[in-house]
C-alpha cells in the first residue's frame, strides 16, 4: 500500500540532509550571525551540544514578521531570484536550516532589532510553535536548542559519545574563530570558556588564541599576489611541524575546504627542511574571482574545483616559499652596464672563493644527477634498469637487492674489518654520505641508516622496559585540546613506560619533565607533540595492535630522528659500526634501501672511458 507521508515526516527526513548532528547545527547559526553582521558572538554548548546548544549574536536581529518566516523551508531573506546565486556572497542561503533545526529539537529564538523597543521570544516544539511573546532582550538573536534529536531516535543511534560531538564542534569553532578576526567569539563548553578572541580583525591573534604562542612565535606571515589572486595568512617554520595534516588550515573567499592542490603547494612550499612524515602548521586565505571556483560541488562536503588546479598549486607553492625565505640575508649582486671596478672586484672574489672550495664540477654534477635519479631506485645506478618500470617500491627492485647485496658479499662493505679501509669522500645535501671502498662508490642515506640503527634500540629497550631518559633543563607545558587530552589519558602509562616523564597540570594541560635518551640521541623538547600527534592520530587502531608498544615505540623513534642533523665524519663511522651489529642494515624500518652503490666501471661507462 502507498501512504502519503505526513508533514511532520517529510519535515524530518529533510531535517536530515542539513542537521547531521550538533556541530552541523552550530555551523548554520554561527553562519546566520555573521551573515547578520554580528561583531560579536557566543556559543554555547553542553554535552557536546546534545543536550544544549545556544548560540547568541549582537547582528541585525529580525522583527516579528521576520521572525516567523524564518522557521518555514525555504524562507530566506539572502536571495531573491535564482540570478542571485551566480553572486551570492552569504554563508547560507538554502533557507532551510532553521526550519531543518526545528523539526528535531526544541528551539526557542529570542531577538530584537536596533529600532524596535521589545524584542521577541519564539518557541518551536518538534516543528509546532510553542509561544510568541514580547520580551525584554538587547539587539541582535539568540538561539537556545534544547534535546536535539529527541524525536528521531534513529538519528541519535548514529552520534558519536558526548566527548567526540564536542570535539568536532570545538574544532568548527576554532576554524570559524580564524576567518572571522573581526568578529569577537566566545566559545563554552559545560560551564567552562575555553576560547574568547577579541575580534580586533589579527590572525595572528585568533592564532595565539586557538593554538598557543609557540606558533605564533615561529611563523612567518604569508603574502601573495598574482594577478586576480591574493594568498595571505601564516606559515610555520618546520619547528613547529606536526605530526598529521589537521594543522593545515585553508580557506578559500573566506570559506574553509579541502583540496589536495592546495594541500600539495603547501607541502611543497615547505619542503625544506621539513622531514617525511612531518606536516606544516599553515592557516591560509585565498580570495580569487567567485567564477573561477566552484565551492558548491556538494554542500556539506568541503569539496572545491578550480578551473586552474595546476596553477593554483604553485601559487600556495611560491606564497609559502617566499615567506618561509623572507628574511634570509642573501644579497644579490648584478653588473651593472657602467663598469663598477669596486664591484668587480667583489665578484671576482666572491668568484674564486665558490671555485676553491668547490669540489671537482663535473664529477659532483654527474653524482648529484644520479643520486636524484634513483630516490627510490637502486638500480639505476647499478645496472641502468630502465627506471621507469621500477618508479616505486616493486617487488622487482627488492629482488635485484637480494641479487646485489649476495654479489657484495665476497667483498663486503659492512664488515668489522673492512670498514676501516673506508674512504669518506664527504656528504651531500646533508643527507648522503659518499664514501669509496674497493671498486665501488656508496651513497648512504644518514637518515635511513639512522633511523635503522635507533629503531632497533628502542625496540629492543622496549622489551626489557628499559628506555633511559634525560631530565629537560626546562620542562614543556603542552595544553591540549579535549580530544588530545582524551588520547594521553589513555596512553599515559604507555608513554612514560616509553621514557618520558610527563605529568598532568590539571586544566587539559600537561608537563612534560623529561624525554627518552638512547644512542646518544635525545629526544627534542619539541619532539614530544610530533609523537604525541601520531598517538591522537591513530588513537583508536593503535591498541588493537598485539604489540602495541612495539608501535609505540616506532612511532616514539620517528619522533627521536631529526632531519637535516649534519654528522661529524666520527659520528657517522659510529653509525656504521652501528648498523654492522644489525640483521638487515640494508633496509630502513619502512623498507627503503639504507644504501646504494654505484662501481667504478659503472662510472667509467659513463664518462666513455670504457665502451
Ligand atoms: P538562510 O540562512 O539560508 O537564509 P536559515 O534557515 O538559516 O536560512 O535562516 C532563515 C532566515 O532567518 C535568514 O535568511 C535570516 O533572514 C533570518 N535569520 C536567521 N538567523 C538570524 C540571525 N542570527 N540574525 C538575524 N536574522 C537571522
Ligand atoms: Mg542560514
């Protein structure tokens, strides 16, 4: 049999497509207000919005016709004419959200516009007005949202604990609180504020507010024109690198998306000196001509297409790059037409400086091609396999390893006594090691081989429960946020069990006293957080692992491994002795090749002194 659905059904299936859960609910009134031209906002959430949620503004308010307009679908004062959407340049505009809202909780409104001498309370029970009265209340709107959910079960079966809800609405806040510097936000959760900004239009203060004086302290302003396209914001140096890629914050005309050309300039742009793994803290706006993006590919989505995506890579690219290099003291020297002798002279000099303490060109240019070639593939230098067919990690490549490291065997470069007869001919990039032995030239990637060496150490510290430590001269105050102090709660045994002495400051803030020390290397002050990041990161997977330590504990290492350290000549020989004591010194923990060799003949062929 067919039934006609009632109103109050259809009302709630709609309800559905906007109101998701609770942040969904907070995003369309913190929108409302601010399209209202609010310059200051509260909200106000309990049990992670589910049981309260009020949202209060000093906007424009709404008279009583408004009022009642406001709560039917598809009323909205932002439109129109269909023409108008090409231009829209509210936040919302479907006019669906308070009617949505509506049919799943009970709403009550309350607002007064500048002129009027009282204001009005609205009150909605599952969609059905409740009263209308005159109310004494200042300018603007306030939103009280009561048992959300408390007529469609079903929803309520899809909802995450109280804990998590909340977290996903502090972390909408905190994205709205960064494109709107000029609006002042309040943000309590159960009682408790746990953001105000001043609204006095710096991002870099809403920065300080949401995440903290270090990364203000170590970022770098970004700002970039290019033609009709603007990029501003803030980028942090790869100090404050983190862990995962929620620190890579972007918005485009002022609305916060994701895209992964955006995402790929970022990373690209910061590449230096970052390490694999390591993600940049950015907070980016790009504003550009509305017909040249396309934001609403799907409404709740963050989802964006842009007509040039190539080119909007490089833009986030050379934005991030040019302020990452900005106060770099390099000088630029260019003749002029008029034969400066002074200058000249500094030329010539400077000249024959780079000359004398330039190692021989061709041969330099030759490796640095070869070892750019082969990133991810030995066997380019050893046998000129075609490099194409073997780009990533294939099983062939492991095979031809095999074959290698059997031939070496009769001349073994990783043996007791053969090290000895190494000649280290120096590194490159700070990164590889070229060292002569035999007939053979070995690249050796420090930080695969280290990463190896220490990987193993911990692992096997791990086992006996035997992680030394080292006292911080000055112990880090890290505050986290509600879902990063859920995961060290529940690791926090764990942790110390892994070296470190961390110890709660109440108030979701921990101290962190002292780091694990092994193989003479010391954990970073800093390099807690990029632990701890992975740790919030994979905090529901981890445990299920059978041996989670083990996992804590590679994730632990990673952490100990800096980038771009320069060894001494003597701490890379205690690096290979090092790697001499182990099983497979060939293959870092993740199963890339610790070290390539390229032999003489080899070479010889290339420069054709043999054919
Ligand atoms: P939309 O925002 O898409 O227009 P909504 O259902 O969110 O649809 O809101 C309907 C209308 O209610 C808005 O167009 C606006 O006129 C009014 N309104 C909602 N919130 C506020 C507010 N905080 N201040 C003033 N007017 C508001
Ligand atoms: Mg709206």
């Amino acid at each position: 049999m067919i039934h006609l659905l009632s109103q109050d059904t259809i009302n709630k299936i709609a309800a559905g497509e906007v109101v998701e859960r609770p942040i969904s609910v907070i995003k369309e009134l913190v929108e409302n207000a601010i399209d209202a031209k609010a310059t200051a906002i509260t909200i106000e959430i309990e049990e992670g919005g589910l049981k309260l949620i009020r949202v209060t503004d000093n906007g424009i308010g709404m008279s009583p016709d408004e009022i009642k307009n406001a709560f039917l679908r598809h009323a909205t004062s932002k439109i129109e004419e269909a023409s108008d959407l090409m231009t829209i340049n509210t936040l919302g505009f479907r006019g669906e959200a308070l009617a949505s809202i509506a049919a799943v909780s009970i709403i009550e409104c309350m607002t007064k516009t500048k002129n009027a001498i009282t204001g009005i309370r609205y009150s909605i029970e599952g969609g059905l007005s409740k009263a209308f009265e005159d109310i004494g209340c200042p300018k603007g709107t306030t939103f009280v949202i009561k048992e959300l959910f408390y007529n469609v079960p079903a929803r309520k079966k899809f909802l995450k604990s109280d804990k998590t809800e909340g977290n996903y609405i502090t972390d909408l806040v905190n994205k709205m609180v960064l494109s709107h510097p000029g609006v002042s936000f309040k943000y309590i959760s159960n009682g408790k504020v746990k953001l105000h900004t001043s609204g006095n239009f710096s991002i870099k203060d809403c920065i300080y507010q949401v995440f903290g004086k270090e990364y203000v302290k170590h970022s770098k302003e970004v700002k970039y024109k290019n033609g009709n396209i603007s990029i501003t914001g803030f980028v942090g140096s790869p100090v404050i690198s983190r862990g995962n890629r929620q620190y890579e914050i972007y918005y485009v005309n002022n609305r916060y998306i994701k895209s992964k050309w955006i995402q790929k300039g970022i990373e690209d742009g910061v590449k230096d000196g970052m390490m694999i793994n390591q993600f940049p803290f950015a907070v980016l706006f790009l504003e550009m001509p509305f017909d040249l993006v396309d934001v609403n590919v799907h409404p709740n989505k963050m989802e964006v297409r842009f007509d040039h995506e190539e080119d909007i890579r490089k833009y986030f690219k050379e934005a991030v790059t040019s302020a990452l290099n900005h106060n770099e003291p390099i000088v630029e020297v260019k003749l002029t037409d008029k034969k400066d002798k002074e200058l000249e002279k500094i030329i010539t000099r400077e000249r024959q400086k780079i000359l004398k303490d330039a190692p021989e060109p061709f041969e330099v240019k030759r490796i640095e091609k070869s070892v750019n070639k082969t990133e991810n593939n030995i066997s380019v230098l050893e046998h000129n396999v075609e490099s194409k067919q073997l780009e990533s990690e294939q099983p062939e490549v492991k095979q031809l390893e095999v074959r290698n490291i059997e031939v070496r065997n009769m001349n073994k470069f990783l043996d007791k006594q053969k090290i000895k007869k190494h000649h280290v001919i120096g590194q490159a990039f700070k990164t590889y090691w070229i060292v002569q032995y035999a007939n053979e030239l070995y690249i050796i990637d420090q930080h695969a081989a280290h990463e190896k060496v220490l990987y193993e150490a911990w692992i096997n510290a791990v086992k006996d429960i035997s992680i030394p430590s080292q006292v911080l001269l000055e112990p880090v105050v890290h505050e986290l946020s509600d879902k990063e102090y859920h995961v060290y709660d529940i690791f926090k045994e764990d942790i110390s069990k892994l070296g470190f002495d961390v110890e709660n400051f109440g108030d979701n803030t921990i101290i962190v006293k002292s780091v694990p020390y092994l193989l003479n290397t010391p954990m970073h002050d800093l390099d807690f957080i990029h632990f701890f990041d992975q740790l919030v990161e994979g905090e529901t997977s981890i445990k299920q692992e059978n041996q989670y330590l083990h996992k804590l504990a590679s994730i632990a290492c990673k952490a100990a491994i800096k980038g771009n350290h320069k060894l001494s000549e003597i701490e890379y020989k205690y690096l290979i002795e090092q790697l001499l004591d182990l099983e497979d010194p060939y293959h870092c923990p993740h199963g890339r090749p610790t070290m390539i060799r390229m032999s003489k003949y080899e070479l010889e062929k290339k420069f054709k002194r043999i054919v």
